[in-house]
C-alpha cells in the first residue's frame, strides 16, 4: 500500500492524522465504530418530559430540546444496493438487466441482483461465479476512481439533507435528522399529528404505529424523510440504495439490510430486542469486531443472550471496563454515539499485490503505476501532504495480515509545485533498494 498522509489545504496544513476509511480493511468495522463511542453514559441528561413520551395534545410537544437524547434521534444509515455493480451499469447502460459482476484479481467483489438470482455472490472466486452464471457480464473493478467520485457526491446530496453525515466505507451513510424531524413536527404545529400518519415502506417485525406515541411519530417522520432521501440518491445520480431509520446508529445500520435492494425498514422500540436477538452471534453486532468476537467465544459467550446475562464485572475485568460497558450496552441495542462528519480523507492510499512481481524492475514498475494514480488524485485533491508511507504486507496461510512493514518519509516541499505545473508525468523516478 501506498499512500500519502495528512493531507491539507496548501494554505492551511493544520490536518491530524487520520487514515481514510474507505481503503484501510483490517478491522474496519471494530475501528470505526471505536472512534465515536462515548464513553460517558449520556441517559442520565434525559429530560423527564421526554422520557416519559406521553402525548400531550399538542403535536409540537412530540419534539424535545435536547436532540441529544438516547431513543428520541432519529438516524437514517443508507448503504447502496450492489454499489460497484450500479456504477458500471451507469458507465455502460447496455450492461442494465443483465447479469454482471465487478472483480478484483480473481475475486468478485459484488454482483448485480440479476446475477444474485444465478447463485452469484461476494466474495466468490471469478471461476465459481462463471460456473454459475455462463453468462455472467466481467467488470474489473481494480480503478476505484469512478466508485470514490460516485460515493463523495451520494455523501454530498445527503449533506443537503442534514449537516450530520458520517461515511462507513464507501457506499454507506449514517444520517442524524433528528433536527429536521423537529422541524417536520414544528410544521404539523398545534393541528394535531394526522391519523393518517404512516410509516414508508417496513417496519421491522410488522409492528403497528402508535400515532399517540412520540417515538413511533418521530420515527415514522424519519422513514418519509428516508424516502425522499432515496428518491433524491435515484434522481439524480441514478443509484438505488436500502435504508434504515432507527433511534441510533447501531439500530439503524442493523435493520437497513432487512430488505434489500432498493427497501427500507423502521424500527420502533418495541422490537428493539426481537431485532438484536434476531443475530446469531456477537460477531454480528456492528462495533463487534472479529478480535472481540473472538475473544468473548475465549469466554464462551457465543449468543446475543449469552452476552447480555454475562456478569459485566468478569467482563470489564476481561476486556477493560470501557470496551465491556460499550459492548455490553451493544447487546441490548443501546448505542449513544453521534454521527460525525469526517471532511475529506486525511489520507489518499492505494494498494496493490506484488505476487506475480519477480524482479525489482517489475516492482519498481508497480510502485510507479501507485504513484502516478496517486499523483492524479493529489492533483485533483488540491491539498497539500506532508508525508508518503509505503507499507508492505507479508501474507501467510494462516495468517492474512501477517508481517506489516512501513517506511515513510516526509514529501519534498516542491512536489506540488511541480504538479501544477507539469502535471502527473507518465514516468516517475523511483529508486528500489535490494534490501
Ligand atoms: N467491496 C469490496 N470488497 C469486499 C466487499 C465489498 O471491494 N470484500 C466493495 C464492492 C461493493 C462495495 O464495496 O460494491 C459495497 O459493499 P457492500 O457490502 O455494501 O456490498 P454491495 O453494495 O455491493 O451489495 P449490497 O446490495 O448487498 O449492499
Ligand atoms: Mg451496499
Ligand atoms: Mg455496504
């Protein structure tokens, strides 16, 4: 992997560290959810009025002044349906209706819902996906360009929704609209919220919606907002995506897959514990990552109940009292982290393998093919970085991440100067050293 670090504008390098989320893999899920957990039990600010959740007449009184309260946000997670494969069908519009599959190397990556029907799936190797689709369409999915251009501007178009957008990887979105659910009920005013007042598209386990209970109008308030979010997304960029509105990121991220494609799911409260007993291992709970979840089958807690009845004091002894109250409130559903909005990536990284590289010509020739798509996204980018990592990953069998190696070093102050004005040269200067 190759990439260059703290990237900032040229007049103003004040940029922290950050990897950019979307390329770095390892533990993804586990990292991102860690970043923004608050440790500090915040359901002790809940406001009494908003606590109890009574219906008092008047329909402004569903609204609460702390936004901030755990169970009365209301968050929207929207992850794109079949994401690579939409791209391509946008780029070839001849491909729509048949099916096609993205690869990278010899691995489908994803897969149209055409193919999906064929057996299909992600993570498949190119021979099995040929095996059950004859005559399945092949996308090499290696330049990720048109994917990072198409998900920045899905994140924009929500940005004009609420300023509370925060990317997970690239085809997915946590929305906090909270403050534009107010604003709806602030509308609705002293007339009383309407009788016929439903919930768009599904509400996980069928419940029925309580138009006197202020979460369920909040809720329901958020899946039209949802909607309209998902028909903006498909008018004008012509992508479809699933979505779920939930009272926290966890929920929401949880049932947004309920049904997919193009489908979205609202939870209510009431079927908050059917929704986390519904998984079939800790593992499966979004901040969960697979060291945890590891470490928690070590003490045999294999079920969601498992989890949720293990002595928390053995677990805060096991696992450290942050990390066993975050993923003890989890189980039970409770996540009162916010969504934060990153900005742009701190970091612009590519990678590649090396297997088939057997001299140092070949890798330095591999090296430069980084550097220019690098070089080219730096341009674009505008900012300036302040220094340049290359890390090598030694695989093993048994071991997937075995052996990371890094050197850095800072980027020489001329470089973009260079780029403006000679542009991204087709022949980079590279030295490899032998050792
Ligand atoms: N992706 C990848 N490598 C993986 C998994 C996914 O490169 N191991 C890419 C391809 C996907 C995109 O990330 O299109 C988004 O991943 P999702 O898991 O959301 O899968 P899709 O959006 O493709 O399908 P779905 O409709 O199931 O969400
Ligand atoms: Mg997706
Ligand atoms: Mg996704």
């Amino acid at each position: 992997m190759m990439e260059f670090n703290e990237c900032g504008p040229a007049a103003d390098p004040q940029y922290s560290l950050q990897e950019e989320e979307e390329e770095e893999d390892d533990d993804d899920d586990e990292r991102e959810w860690r970043c923004t957990v608050d440790c500090i039990n915040r359901s002790l600010l809940t406001p009494a009025a908003a606590a109890s959740g009574e219906l008092t007449g008047d329909s402004y009184n569903y609204a609460i002044q702390d936004t901030d309260v755990p169970g009365y946000r209301v968050i929207v997670h929207i992850d794109l349906d079949c994401f690579y494969a939409q791209v391509e069908m946008i780029r070839n519009p001849e491909f729509k209706g048949f099916p096609l599959a993205v690869h990278q190397k010899h691995l489908v990556v994803t897969c149209n819902y055409e193919a999906r029907k064929y057996g299909v799936s992600k993570i498949m190797s190119v021979s099995e996906a040929k095996e059950k689709c004859p005559h399945v369409i092949l996308v090499c999915g290696e330049d990720l360009t048109p994917y990072r251009e198409i998900s920045y501007k899905i994140t924009e178009l929500l940005e004009g929704f609420s300023p509370l957008v925060e990317r997970l990887g690239f085809d997915e979105n946590f929305v906090d609209i909270t403050k534009l659910v107010e604003k709806r009920l602030q509308q609705i005013g002293s007339g009383g919220v309407p009788a016929d007042l439903s919930v768009i598209d599904h509400v996980y386990g069928n419940r029925a919606l309580n138009t006197a209970d202020a979460k369920h109008v909040r809720l329901a308030l958020g899946s039209q907002i949802a909607a309209e979010m998902r028909t903006a997304i498909y008018n004008r960029v012509g992508l479809t995506g699933s979505a779920g509105i939930a009272s926290n990121k966890l929920l929401a991220k949880l049932v947004s897959g309920t049904f997919k494609p193009n489908q979205q799911t609202t939870l209510l409260p009431e079927s908050i514990q059917d929704c986390m007993g519904s998984l079939m291992h800790p593992g499966q709970v979004p901040g969960i990552g697979p060291k945890t979840a590891q470490h928690l089958a070590f003490l045999r807690i294999g079920t969601i109940r498992g989890l949720q009845t293990f002595p928390l004091d053995l677990l805060e002894k096991d696992l450290g009292v942050c990390a066993a109250q975050r993923i003890h409130k989890l189980s039970f559903g409770v996540d009162d982290s916010s969504v934060t909005p990153r900005g742009p990536p701190q970091s612009l990284s590519d990678e590649d393998s090396f297997r088939r590289c057997s001299s140092l010509v070949e890798i330095r020739i591999k090296i430069e093919s980084l550097l220019i798509c690098l070089l080219t996204r730096l341009q674009k980018d505008g900012r300036t970085p302040r220094t340049i990592r290359l890390t090598i990953r030694r695989t093993s069998a048994t071991n997937k991440w075995f052996n990371r190696e890094s050197r850095q070093c800072p980027v020489p102050n001329q470089l973009m100067q260079k780029l403006n004005t000679e542009g991204v040269k087709t022949k980079c200067s590279i030295r490899v050293k032998p050792d």
